[in-house]
C-alpha cells in the first residue's frame, strides 16, 4: 500500500499527508485551510466544536456546557482549532466569544452532509 500512496504521491494525481498514527489522501485542488477542516471534522470532539459554532459564536464556557466536554478537552480543542485558523475569537466584556472562520464556515457547509452520514 505504501508503494503505491508513495507513487500517486510522486506523479501528483493526490497528496498523501503521512503522521506517525495515520495516512490520508487529498485531491491535490484542496488546499491547506481546506485540508486542515477535513481533518477536524474527522475528529469528533472537534466536529462536535465547528457544528456548535456553525450556528453562532459561543463562549468558552458555553462550548463546555453544552458539549458536556471536559474544560481541559475544549481548551486544547480550541487551540488546535485557533492555531490553524479554522476558528477564531473576539472579545466581549471580557470574555473570549468563538467563531468559525468565514472560509470555515463555507468549507464544513460544503462537507456537512458527507460528514452525517459517516456519524
């Protein structure tokens, strides 16, 4: 399996991207933001996350709430999420309120239903 992900790789007909766990493959017209919300969505907790925002924007404590996830799990969610710029953040009173990215938002639109239907 290896050689032939090595060799649709090499002659550009997908992108292999490897981690230590796992092996996916891209068509090679998505591009990075795009791959990167492919995966999350892949994830549940993040899944669970960008669905949540999808709707509107949410507190920390909000996003805890009601995913029913330990605080510690939606911080480095979330990170993960900031650090990618899938999600973003501004603050109201003090208080970070998350939002999805406008090209996030269009992305998972895109993906939504796919992603049901594997759930």
């Amino acid at each position: 399996m290896e050689y032939y992900a090595n060799k649709l790789d090499k002659t550009k007909v997908v992108k292999v991207r490897k981690t230590s766990r796992e092996c996916r493959f891209f068509p090679i017209h998505i591009g990075p933001l795009e791959k990167a919300v492919i995966v999350s969505l892949r994830k549940k907790s993040q899944r669970k996350i960008l669905f949540l925002l999808q709707r509107k924007e949410h507190s920390f404590s909000d996003i805890c709430n009601a995913l029913g996830l330990a605080r510690s799990t939606v911080w480095v969610k979330l990170e993960s999420l900031e650090k990618r710029d899938i999600v973003g953040y501004r603050y109201q009173r003090g208080q970070k309120m998350f939002k999805l990215n406008d090209s996030t938002h269009q992305i998972i639109k895109k993906y939504q239903n796919t992603i049901k239907i594997l759930e």
